[in-house]
C-alpha cells in the first residue's frame, strides 16, 4: 500500500489455474457453492498473468474499473460481492471505530486490471481476474487473511486462483459457504517435473458462457448429477494420492477421464452444450495416439469451457511432443511465434513415432502452443513504478 | 417356401430400425444380453430394407452366403449362432425323428441378402440383416413361432427389427436370455402423422465399430452404468406412455435427450469414443433454433453411432423443414437428387424464420435426404421371381 497526498495504492499479480478434476454446476448461484468439491493446478504467472491495482482516495468521486486499459461497469454484481466482503471483514478486524492510522472504509476506490494474454480465450481469465482484484484489495485494506471465500463470491475458480502449486476447492456443507474453501494440496515445489502446454485453437468463441451452461447442465442432466454426488468424491481422494505421489501415469489418466466426463455432462445438458470441436477430438486422438505408441501415459489433455487444449506432460517429453504438435497441426503462418513461453528443446521424431502419431495433419487448427509450467499464488508487487494507475488516481497512459 | 428339385428356398425382406431409447453395452457378449432395455421405431421398407433368399438342398455341398452379390463368409459366429438356433427350434418342433414331408435339418445351406441402401452408412445394415436372414431361416424350416431371441444372437438391434412400429427390446433378468426379447408397443398404424428424414452426412467412416465401443464403454464408463441402471429404467417407462398418447412434444424431447445422453457415456468412456461430429452439431443447433422459433418441438434428432441424422417430425412440418436443411446444408450438386423417398411438398419460408433458423450455411454437409415413415415388420416375398437365388441355387445375374 503507497500512500501519497492522501492516495493509498497496492497492485498485485494473479495466475490462471486449470482444473484436473472439473468444477460444473453450482447449488447455491448467489454465494457461489458448488456441486462438487474440485482440484486445479495453478500455472506460472511468468507465462499467464493477471495484474491489478487497487486505490483508494478521499479525492474520489465514484468507484471506477478499468479492465486492459478500458473502462468497465464496476457496479458488476460479482465485481461489488467482492468489494462488499473486503470491507466486511476489514471492519470486523478494526472492530468497529474508524483509526486515522488505517484507511477509510468510505473512500471511493478506483481500480485497473489487465491481463498478459488474451481475455476470454478459454484461458480462465475470470479466476486471475477475481484472484487478483480480491489480493489487491486485500492489500490496500491491509487483510492478512486466507480470501478464497472472498475470491469464490467473484467468479468460483477464482478461490483456486489464490493458492499456487495444486489446490482443491472443497464444497463444503454449510448453506452460509463460510467451508467453501481453496486449500493447498501441495506446492509448485513439489512435482519440479511437470510442465503444460497450453494448446491454443483458433476461431470460434466460446457458445455457451459457463455460468448460464452449468446451471442448464445442473437443471437438466441427470448424468452430472451422478458425478457430483457419487464420481467426483472418489476420483477427487484419487487425484490427491496421484499428486502426492508424483505418479503421472495415475494422475495424467484421471485428468483425461475427467475432463472427457465434464465435456459428457454438458452433451448429457438439454440443449446440449458442445465446447468440444473436432479440433479438439483430433488433439484427444492424438494423444492417445501418441501415448499408445509409447505405451504409458506421457501426455495428458484436459478442455475447460472452451475448445482450447491443456496439456500436461514431464520435461522430458516437451521437445518430442511439441513436435508432434507442429507436424500434425503445421503452422498456417511461417510458424516464428508458435511455440511461446518456456524453452522447449528441438526434437527429430524416428519414422515409427511419426507413422503411429502423425496422422492426416489439420493446417491451421492450432494457433500457438504456450509452455508453461505450475506456479505460485497472488503475489504483491512492491515496486511502485509497476501500478497500473498514475498518482492521478487514473490509468497510466502506456507508450 | 418352395421346392422344386430337392431345391427349397424362402424370401424374406426385413426392415431397419432406429432407437429412441438407446441400447449401448452388453452384460453378456456371447449371447447378445443388453445392460438396458431399448425402444425403436421400425422403418418402412419402401425405403430402407434387407431382401434375403435361404435356400436349402440335398445337392449343396457346403453353406454358402452372398452379401449384396458378393460371397462373405458363411462361417460368421453371429451367423452360425442364428443358423444354429433356427436349426435347434426346427429340431425341438418336430420332437426329434425326420419327417421325409419336412425338409432335412441336414441339407447345406445358401444364403443371399441385398441391401437397398448403402450398407455401414450407419443406418443399421445389421439389424435388418439378421432379422431377415433369422426371417428367411425360419420359414425355410416352416417356423411359427416368435424369433426375435433368435434374432438377438446376431445383432442385439436385430430383435427390434422383428416387428413393426414401435418396439421395445426388453433387458431381461433371465442368465440363458430366453427373457431378453423384442415387444411390440403399438403398430405402425398407431401414430399415422409420424415422420422420419434421414440427413445422409458426407464422407468420415466409423471411427470405432459399436460391437468394440460399446464394450469399452461398459468397462470404463461411471455414467453408462448408472444410465443403464437408474435414467433409462424411469425414461422407457415415460417413452411407451409418449407413444401411447401420440404426444410428439414428449416424445421428441426425451428422443432427444437420450440420444445426447448415449453419445455423453461415449464421451465418459476411455479413451472416448466421437460419433458425433461437427456437422452433426449444426444439424443438433438446427433443430433446437427451429423449435425455439415455433415455440415447441416440432423436430426430434436422434444420433446412433455415426453422424448421419435421423430426424422426427409430424407430417405436416416436413416440407417447411426438409427447406430449412436445404437453405442449411446447400446441396454441392445441382440438388436434384437431394430429396429422396416419400414425396415431399414444397414451401416458402418466412424471412422471419430464416432469419431465426438459418445461420452460417454449410454447403455439401449433407448429402441427401431420406424421407420415410414408420413402416411393418419381416414380410414374405410370394414372388418366386423374387428370390435372389437361382433355380441352381446361385445368386441371379442381375442385368
């Protein structure tokens, strides 16, 4: 928190997570509880971040929102739950009476976002984007506490978000949500080896937007019913050893099972929900082709709400798959940009791997490949030069 | 049956079928016992149908079978197991000795059976190919009685195709299967305004046969287990009472959603199985934009395992909709073709519903359209010219 002329100001930056056991469906919208307890894994802010600055100030007039540069409505349901819930409980911890010492609780507050990588790419920019506005927030009210209830009444993922490495959202049971919580399973520290390709596919937006599919998918489809009652408990205990236990094998065919059984339950929806292309079925068939021929799991893809590919793989196996990557989807372009974050090694693929792997390639379909790997949670930005608003209360103009 | 020369023969024709409750997975392989019990509505012949000729001789010198003019192999295990069933029911009736009036169980056997329609288009070829061969079969040997068990041995969906209308292949508790058999729920006289179009899909082969898939569903699917178990049991139920009334608003509706639903356990199996495919989901965004624009549902999908449509419909929305798919899927060739079947009248659609209905057209999507309507059972063929089996006991040439 700066303060300067009577401007206080915290930035902080937020990752994206992406879940190994899905989230779908909620059973309680307003507070945002879900059907079933989930588990993501939370990728490196070097490659995909949110960063956000929040300011407070007597001077302001109004609450103001800037999301990559424009402005937005901050009078947003979800954007105000947050807002509300911070300054609850920086209430409750002052105890009442206003200290000169702290921040007013009644100043306006002006806020700015933005993202390092496209907005609603299917790269769950809302759970960064809640992540990180609840961390700035937290900040500039000066909350030391655990705020993924917080983050959850903004975008549900987003309580995911505030955790790096791998994080389980549980359920829980009280209709209040105060036990709706993200909890560490272990750090990014912990399985040094494991590293994601984010497979980014062209076209098409998004046809369904998730928070109206899952609620159709929750009235309708007696399928994810199931799931959530009697599959995702199991698989979830299963998830946790998998991870505890570095097994890739284990922890890969369970990523892979579950994403296919999210995907199921939205075609299980009536309408039916379709964020599978057959882009997306040629990057399954792919990996299971590519997996066959080494005979144990070396790839595993999950799909969110979108027909973008997340792939989760060891180092090793990096340079060989991106290979496989530019062979069966080769670059519309001169293909300079299509392999992005992370080094990835070259690799020549033997003429067995690319008869077994390589079939009937798809010019085009995949747009860039992003590595990345797991990373920490929300973290502060200390130097002052990084706020994202000037000491006008207003976003920094940028050359 | 006739006879001359110490030649018998017999021709049966036998129709194709398509569920509205879906039959996927087996509890037992060998003899053909599903997990759930299934419904269908048995197709007219004029369309779509099997022709099939046994003929029986002392002179042959070996069992024979022609598949659409071409020798297959007689040897088939889901061949010998109908032939055999036939044989051991002709045994039982007659209680053991030979008659020298009936003709001889050990006499070789020839077997021709034709198409009039392309065969693994995905339009249940073995259905009705087993329930005509089991047809021909049984009145070679003069068989009365009710062989849809017989049929089942061939192809599971071979037993629904024994009867016409709207027919219900039940489960069964039985281990020998004797109580897994097709029932008749009404005639194809019951609902006289109902109408079926098959939207013939271009190109793309089965990726995975249903006899494979459906086994691997079995083993690997949490969903297909439960669907067999708890969703299809409450939806036949609600199917046959659909039918009973002629309410096309629950029947289109729940035909829809299980056949989403089956297509989701495909989905949830490992590794998935796709039979649906892009253009399927246009065809399925079709429907549901042109029920949402008149209001309810005047059109009805359902998918098996291939991606042509076999769509439902009232007699009288079939010209405005057969329009919509023609404006929807522009025919690549001049279109005259495009049509096939009933005769299907024309109409103008309103800008209106264009406007709400046809949106990003795909033009040579679909191939053509089969226009039919629920239809009999196996019939007799009368007609000794008919048969597709010379006085030699060989296929006819045919000009």
């Amino acid at each position: 928190m700066a303060a300067e002329r009577g401007l206080a100001m915290a930035t902080c930056t937020a990752p994206v997570n992406i879940a190994v056991i899905k989230y779908w469906g909620k059973r309680d919208t307003d507070l945002i509880l879900p059907i079933n307890s989930s588990l993501s894994v939370t990728l490196h802010q070097d490659q995909l971040k949110t960063t956000t600055t929040a300011a407070a100030s007597r001077d302001f007039t109004e609450d103001r929102l800037w999301l990559n540069g424009k402005e937005a409505d901050v009078g947003h349901p979800r954007v105000q739950a947050c807002l509300r819930e911070v300054r609850r409980l920086a209430r409750k911890r002052r105890g009442g009476g206003e200290d000169t010492a702290t921040l007013s609780l009644s100043y306006k507050i002006h806020i700015a976002s933005e993202n390092n990588f496209p907005t609603a790419a299917g790269l769950a920019s809302s759970a960064a984007g809640y992540a990180c506005l609840v961390s700035a927030l937290a900040r500039l009210y000066g909350l030391e506490e655990e705020l993924s209830e917080v983050a959850r009444r903004g975008s549900g993922s987003a309580c995911r978000s505030m955790f790096g490495g791998f994080v389980q959202w549980q359920r829980g049971e009280r209709p209040d949500g105060t036990d709706s919580l993200a909890l560490q399973v272990a750090p990014e520290t912990h399985w040094p080896e494991l590293r994601v390709l984010v497979l980014v596919v062209s076209g098409e937006k998004k046809p369904v937007g998730s928070t109206a599919g899952m609620q159709t998918s929750v009235e309708t489809s007696p399928l994810l019913k199931h799931r959530a009652e009697v599959v995702v408990p199991e698989r979830l205990a299963q998830m946790m050893r998998h991870i505890r236990e570095r097994d890739f094998e284990g922890f890969g065919q369970l990523a892979m099972r579950d994403s296919n059984q999210f995907h199921a339950t939205c075609l299980d929806t009536f309408p039916p929900i379709f964020y599978l292309t057959d882009v997306s079925r040629h990057i399954i068939a792919l990996a299971h082709r590519y997996n066959a021929h080494h005979g144990h799991t070396k790839v595993a893809y999950t799909f969110d709400a979108g027909p973008n590919a997340v792939i989760f793989l060891l180092d090793e196996a990096v340079a060989e798959f991106v290979e496989v990557v530019r062979r069966s989807f080769p670059p519309s372009t001169n293909g300079d940009q299509f392999v992005r974050g992370l080094p990835v090694g070259s690799a020549v693929l033997s003429q067995e791997l690319v008869a077994a792997v390589v079939s009937e390639p798809v010019p085009g379909a995949v747009q860039y490949i992003l590595h990345t790997k797991p990373g920490p949670g929300p973290q502060l930005v200390d130097d002052p030069s990084q706020h994202l608003l000037g000491a006008d209360g207003l976003p920094r103009s940028r050359a």
